[in-house]
C-alpha cells in the first residue's frame, strides 16, 4: 500500500472517531478533511467514510455490550427493558424516514464544505443560545424517559440530516431540552446512534456496492480501526466531561471552525 495513503486513511479515521459523538460534526469535518487531503476519488471516499462510521459506532456497542446484553436479555421480563427499546425505536423513525425520502436530494446539494460551514456557526450559536437558557433536567436515567421525550430527541435528530449540524448535538441538546440531565441525554444519543448510524451505513453501503473491491480492503481496514479506537477514547472521555461541564467549549469551536472554513474556500 501507498503509505502516504494509509497515513490519509488514519487522519481520516481519527477525524471521524474524535468528532462523531462531540456536538461538532463528524460529516462536516469528513467533508472537509477529505477535500483538503485529496483523499479518494469522491466516490471511493465516500464508501471509505461509510465504513470507518462503521467503525464509531461499533466503538459504542462494545463499550456499552454489557448494558445492551443485560437489557436484551430481560426484554420479555422487565418493562423498562421493553420501554428503553420502544423509546430507542420512536426516536430513530423520523430520523430514519426524512433520510430514506431525501438522500438523494441531501447528498446531491448539501455535501459541500460550504454548507458545513454555516450549519458549523448556526449550530454553535444555537449552543450558546440553548446553554444560557436552559434548565436541569429531572430526568436521571434513560429508563425513566417517556416516550414523548424520545420522539421530541428523535425530531431534533432530523436536523442532522444537514451535514455540519452535528447527530450528537442535535440529539444531546434535543434531550436536555426535552427535560433529561446531560449525562442521560448523551448516554441516549450514544444508544440512538447505533440503530440510525447501522441503518443509514447499511443504505449507504447497498447503494455503493459496486464500487466495493477486495483491494479496499487493507485501507479500508486501517480507517475502521482507527475510527473505533479514537472513537472509544472520545466516549470515555465524554461521558467523564458531561458530568461537570457544558457544551460552550464546543459552541465556540464550531464557530470558530466555520468561519476559518469559510475564509478558506472563498
């Protein structure tokens, strides 16, 4: 292999594993350090981006694969086991159909660095905004939610659909929001990845498989391991963050990062 390309690969794998579950945009920052890099035709890369999602979101299931197999293993027997699971589904399903009837149309006009770069401002300044105004929440755990919060986090989930608006931000805000402490509402939006991000890979991968070749295969490699392990890191750390801090760092950040996006392509 090119080792020029595989040290692209790893860059774009540590991009994807740092950024996907901080409220600052994983597509976004994939968009554009891919642009930058040169990395791939634009066809190649986004197969190379499906997979190394692939491997954020595997980091979550092996992070949380005891609690995922002791909830699954009482489905039938403990009504917060089935309550956690009916609230997953009700917050992936708007999400999940406003992306099935517009992925064409989002991935045609709005994969461009430039959008990223206003969504990055609006929703650092919709941060800020959020921050000074909002409230504790009450709600403690993600089996004491109900079933209207997650349809309120699965609507603000929708807003992702608009790369540079961030997943994890719309769904931890959109939880806080709905009345969930800041921790529980980023330990749902880690759970609620795992169905939208597989569902939309899955999609993503179907329609792109006849650009998948066996000589893919060790860089595509290298980008997943890279993607899970930097991704691991991230959700370790923030879970720690979230107990004591709030989202301003980032809010800025994103503003920040926008405005040097938009200095640069003009």
């Amino acid at each position: 292999m090119d080792i020029l390309l595989v040290l692209k690969a790893i860059i774009m794998g540590l991009v994807e594993g740092a950024s996907e579950f901080l409220p600052i945009s994983s597509t976004g920052h994939l968009i554009i350090a891919g642009d930058l890099l040169d990395f791939l035709s634009k066809e190649k890369r986004d197969v190379f981006e499906v997979i190394i999602q692939l491997g954020a979101i595997l980091a979550v299931c092996w992070e949380y694969r005891e609690r995922l197999y002791t909830t699954l293993l009482h489905l039938r027997d403990k009504a917060s086991a089935r309550g956690f699971f009916v609230n997953l589904a009700i917050a992936f399903f708007p999400a999940a159909l406003v992306g099935l009837m517009f992925h064409r149309a989002i991935k045609t006009y709005l994969f461009s660095p430039m959008t990223v770069a206003y969504a990055l401002i609006v929703g650092g300044v919709a941060i800020l905004l959020i921050e000074k105004h909002m409230r504790h929440g009450n709600t403690l755990s993600v089996e004491e939610m109900t079933k209207t919060q997650a349809l309120k986090i699965g609507l603000a989930q929708t807003l992702s659909l608009i790369p540079g608006v961030s997943r994890a931000g719309a769904t931890i805000l959109g939880g806080v929001a709905a009345g969930l402490n800041r921790q529980t509402a980023t330990e749902f939006s880690f759970f609620l990845a795992i169905p939208i991000m597989f569902a939309a890979s899955g999609f993503d991968l179907i329609k792109s498989r006849d650009l998948l070749s066996m000589a893919d295969f060790p860089l595509f490699a290298v980008g997943l391991a890279t993607a899970f392990l930097s991704a691991l890191l991230v959700i370790r750390v923030l879970i720690r963050y979230v107990a004591n801090h709030d989202f301003t760092v980032f809010a800025w950040y994103r503003i920040a990062f926008g405005l040097a996006v938009l200095a640069y392509y003009w």
